[in-house]
C-alpha cells in the first residue's frame, strides 16, 4: 500500500507541482537576468524551487559545517555526485551564491537550459580542451562580474550508480588554481536512494550536506593540484556514510 500511495503522490502532486515551479523559476531567472540585478535573480528564485523541491520529495534535510566557509569569500565546491537530486540539495541549502560548472548537454533542457546560460552558469563540452579552456575564460568572467559567487564542479564528472565514491579528476582543482580561489570539498549522503540513478522513482529520506574546511590550491604545480584532488576525495569519502565508502 505504502508503495502505491508513493507512486501516486509522486506522478499527480509532486510532478505536476515540479514542473510548474521550474517554468515559473525558469522564467523568473531569464526575465529578471535580463532586466535586473543577476545576483538575485539567478540566485534566489533557484533557491527556493530547489528547496521546495526537497520539501516536495518528503526529504528530511541536514546541513553541517556551514561555520567553515565566509560570507565574502568566493571558492570553488567540490562534492561527489550521487543524483540529480543534489543540484537541489546544494542549491537549497548550501548558503552560497554558486554558478554551477556543468555538461554542455545541459543547455538543451527547454526553459531550463536557457535560464542557466543568462544566469551565468558554465557549460563545457568534456570531450573538448578548447571547451574547456573556454570555461575557465567564462568562469573568470562571471566571478568577476559577481564578486562572493562561487562555483560548483563535480570533480568525478558523473552521478554514482550505488553512492560510492568514483576517482577525482584534476580538473575541477585546475580552474580553481587557475581562478587563485579556494576548494572546499563537499560530502553529499543519502540522495542515492531518493532518486538513484538509472530510475525516476523517489523514495523520501534523508540528505545529507557536509561542508569541509577550505583547502588552497594557490600557486600549486600539476604534481602538487593531483595529490590535492587526492586529498579532497579522501576528506569527502571519510565523512560519506558507511554503506557508500569503498573496502579495502
């Protein structure tokens, strides 16, 4: 019974709810971009669709380590990615005003894709160094357009299928040394089983968000940015929960 009554609260009250809250989101980020401040408008309307987002999935929500980062600093997150549902996680409750670093597949999302590039979010092609050169240019560009943001970079480059913890690539650490800003490493847990990937059936329960201590990666060489991004994996998988941290 239980399970029915989840399926049909999930496809006629939080589908239909979701996806008018985007178009209204959506649309309020590329008007309000266009005609107004973008530190607002690219902000505060996602803010809420992504808290109101977690509210709908019945998610009970926690935040630790907020006291680690300040209010003026900019800095470059990296959390492991377990689900679409952490841009809402992290969107929601992470109490920055963040430009997310994401695929360039991504822009094609009607509405939503759109809403992202006036908002001042990067999009790279993986497959392309020039891209991601370019990204780097961009990401420069819109930290200094909006002083106090901050980026958001996967560094495993795709969600996990079980909530272990993949290898962490350099790149996300390159922009930010590069970007001369601080990477703050992020622990996301329990978001692989509200909306595990491969399916689009919510199962509500707890996320959790840890924010990490600052680590510089100013003036590093490519040797010392590979054993950060090795630091940064191991000081996120540390704080994952049990079932997600990988054996030895």
């Amino acid at each position: 019974m239980k399970h029915i009554l989840l399926f049909f609260y999930q496809w006629f009250i939080f589908a239909p709810i979701f996806v008018l809250v985007t178009i209204v989101t959506a649309l309020s980020v590329t008007i309000g971009c266009a005609v107004g401040n973008r530190s607002f408008w690219a902000y505060v309307p996602p803010r809420y669709w992504s808290k109101i987002t977690c509210r709908l999935a019945l998610c009970r929500i926690k935040v630790k380590g907020v006291e680690n980062i300040s209010a003026e600093q900019s800095y470059v997150f990296t959390p492991n990615h377990q689900s679409y549902f952490d841009i809402f996680l992290i969107y929601g409750y992470l109490p920055k005003n963040i430009k997310w670093v994401q695929k360039q597949e991504l822009r094609k999302i009607p509405l939503v894709g759109k809403a992202s590039e006036i908002a001042g979010h990067v999009f790279v092609d993986q497959s392309s160094l020039k891209s991601r050169k370019e990204s780097i240019a961009k990401a420069e560009k819109q930290l200094r357009e909006e002083p106090g943001a901050s980026m958001v970079i996967f560094p495993e480059g795709a969600r996990s299928y079980t909530g272990k913890l993949g290898k962490f690539k350099r790149g996300a650490f390159l922009i930010a040394e590069q970007l001369s800003l601080p990477v703050v490493p992020i622990t996301i847990n329990g978001i692989c089983e509200v909306l595990r990937r491969g399916t689009w059936n919510l199962n509500p329960g707890t996320m959790e968000l840890i924010i990490h201590q600052p680590l510089s990666v100013e003036d590093k060489t490519d040797e010392e940015i590979v054993r950060i991004a090795s630091q940064t994996q191991t000081i996120v998988e540390s704080a994952l929960w049990d079932k997600y941290k990988n054996q030895e």
